[in-house]
C-alpha cells in the first residue's frame, strides 16, 4: 500500500529498524508535538466553530464520524506541511485524499491474506508495474503518492509556513545512521506514511469515545462533571485547554485508557517472525520464521489481566488498587509494545484528549 519502500512498521531487520527509529524518534516525540500546539488548537477551533455555525440549530444533525477523519486530516497537513486542506470547512472530503487510500486497502488485504500468491505477483517484472503502488497510477496509493508529492513541493517552495517543531522541518533535519540528512525523497515518503497512517487509527479512536460515553449515560454525567469542576477551579485554559491539563483529570483518562482497551484503533497487529533459535510461548515451542502475531482485541479482553468484566466498558477499572493497574498497563495493546510501538501515539493522543475536553 505504500509503494517499494517499507514504512517503519514493515522493517523487519532488528538493525535497519533500529537505525530508523533512531532517525525519526525526535520528529514524533512528545516534546516536539507540544511544539505545534497552537497549531492543533487552531484546528480544534475551526472544527468547533463549523459545528456551531452549520449544526447549531434545533433539529439539527451531522456526520460525526466525517467530520472528525477531516478534523484530523486537516490537523496533520496543518501540522506538516503549514497548511490544511480545508476538509471541515468545506464539509466534504478534498481530492480523494481519504477514498483513495480506503480503496488501496483491497490489495492490502490480499498482501495479508494470502502473501504466498500476491507478493510473488507484486514484485514479478510485468505483473509490478500494475501491482505495486506507485504515482504512475490515477487510483489507490498512487494518487495519495502523487497528492502528497505536489503537498511536499508546494511546502518546500514556501518557507515562511516554517514552525517550531514542524514535522516538515524537523524531517528535513534528521540524521540516518552515517549522521548525513536524510534525502528530500526519504522525508517526502515520511510525511506521506505519517499522514495516511494517522488518519484512520485516530479517528477510530476519537469515534469510538463519543460511541462508549454516549452509550454510557452514567459514563457521560461523571465525565462531564469532573470537566466542569476543574473548569470551574480555573484548571483549564481558554480558549483550548491544553494537553498537561487534560492529563490530570483521572477519570477522564481512565475512560480513554479504557477506550482503547475495548475497542483498539487498529484489531490485529502486523505479524512478526521469530528470530533465530525460536521462541517459547508457554508451553509451546515455536520454531525460527514461524510467523506469529497478537491481537489487542483479544489481550484485552483476558479475564486473568482485566478482571471477571474484561467484555464490559468500565472505566473505573483504571482507577483501582495501582498495582492491579500497573499489570493491566504491561499487557495494554492498543499501541503496539516495546521497540515496534507506534511511532505515531504521541500525536494520537495529544490531538484526541484536547479535542475531547474542550469538545
């Protein structure tokens, strides 16, 4: 789906895969996130004025779920490239950017069931050139390729967008393993990873807060009164709270800890192989190459780990003895673990705990 070079996920060489993440790692910390702050609340800002102006009336409805995918979209470009692509207030999706890459996922979903028949097609001479994605093509990830590449263009060809801490600029300014700039095409291809890979999963998470709280009504009184008392205590700021602030509310976080716990953004994780010598799994010996992989869906719900109503919402379940918490987290999912965690988390969740409060 992403053409011939690997994302950062796909790298399976423990070596190249650390040289990497070494090289991208500061562009995705928290610390620099924090940096375009003002960025995301001009976002948020824009999102919450089109709902009052379009949707504020009696009666009333709108597409939630759209328009928080162009909510994020347009945080993201904003975020990179210094510029939105004026999804929310157009009201509409612009120039297939989403579609397109939905589309791709047919031949994604081949790659991954049935690797043994498509990847031997995909990297044949003849069958490649209509396989594989690439921006020769009109359709799928081609089109997102050839979208991002005049984004990437237009951006470098306007330096006053320039911010402190701008993923774009701190691309370019990052260093591969031999301590030499990345290449203007490595750090295109980033940008365009970066902004397809945190689109769906985002908005996967914020719909599915809004799904829960509102399905909760309990949920949704608590939630909201603990957001008025430190309203009300002066906790947080106008006219978008900011993210340390959003952090300190307990309940609050336990119900987007539980969020993810019961309905994870992304339900399988990439298969990995087992390096040499093998792997034991309980009492199971898997042998070298053997490919394997967990489920989030399915750890999460283990009655051993979560507790007799590990099916059930409940958010209080993060609010308990800390220890009992402290074995829930080591075998919390949702972002993938160790080394091979999400790269893009930082941004996941910064965006949608700010977006929530002040929502």
């Amino acid at each position: 789906m992403t053409g011939e070079t690997p994302p950062l996920v796909m790298v399976q060489s423990d070596t190249e895969h650390t040289e990497k993440l070494k090289s991208l790692s500061p562009t995705y910390a928290m610390s620099n996130i924090k940096l375009q702050e003002t960025t995301v609340d001009e976002c948020i800002q824009t999102t919450l004025r089109v709902f009052r102006t379009r949707f504020g009336g009696k009666g009333s409805s709108l597409d939630l779920a759209n328009y928080i995918r162009w909510h994020i979209y347009d945080t993201v470009t904003k975020m990179i490239y210094g510029e939105a692509t004026g999804m929310v207030e157009q009201g509409c999706e612009v120039n297939g950017l989403i579609s397109e890459w939905h589309r791709a996922f047919t031949l994604g979903g081949l790659v991954a069931t049935l690797p043994w028949l498509i990847n031997p097609l995909i990297h044949h001479p003849f069958f490649k050139r209509f396989l594989m994605p690439s921006k020769r093509q009109d359709w799928g990830s081609g089109h997102i390729m050839r979208s991002h590449e005049r984004l990437f263009k237009h951006r470098l060809r306007k330096p006053e967008l320039a911010r402190r801490g701008n993923i774009f600029d701190s691309l370019l300014q990052a260093k591969d393993a031999a301590g030499e700039r990345i290449s203007l095409q490595a750090a295109e291809y980033e940008c365009f990873v970066f902004t397809v890979g945190a689109q769906d999963t985002t908005a996967a998470f914020m719909s599915a807060f809004v799904d829960h709280v509102l399905r909760n009504p309990a949920v949704k009184q608590r939630l909201l009164e603990e957001i008025d008392n430190f309203d009300g205590r002066g906790r947080l700021s106008f006219p978008v709270v900011r993210y340390e602030e959003t952090t300190a509310m307990p309940y609050f976080m336990a119900c987007c800890q539980e969020v993810l716990r019961v309905s994870p953004s992304v339900s399988m994780i990439l298969p990995r192989y087992v390096s040499p010598g093998g792997i034991a799994v309980g009492d199971v010996t898997v042998q070298d190459h053997v490919e394997i992989s967990a489920n989030p869906f399915v750890i999460h719900r283990s009655q051993n780990v979560f507790g007799q109503d590990a099916d059930a919402f409940n958010p209080d379940r993060w609010l308990e003895d800390p220890e009992r918490v402290q074995t829930m987290k080591r075998y919390f999912f949702a972002f993938g673990y160790g080394s091979r965690k999400c790269i893009g988390k930082n941004l996941a969740v910064f965006e949608a705990q700010k977006f929530f409060v002040q929502g």
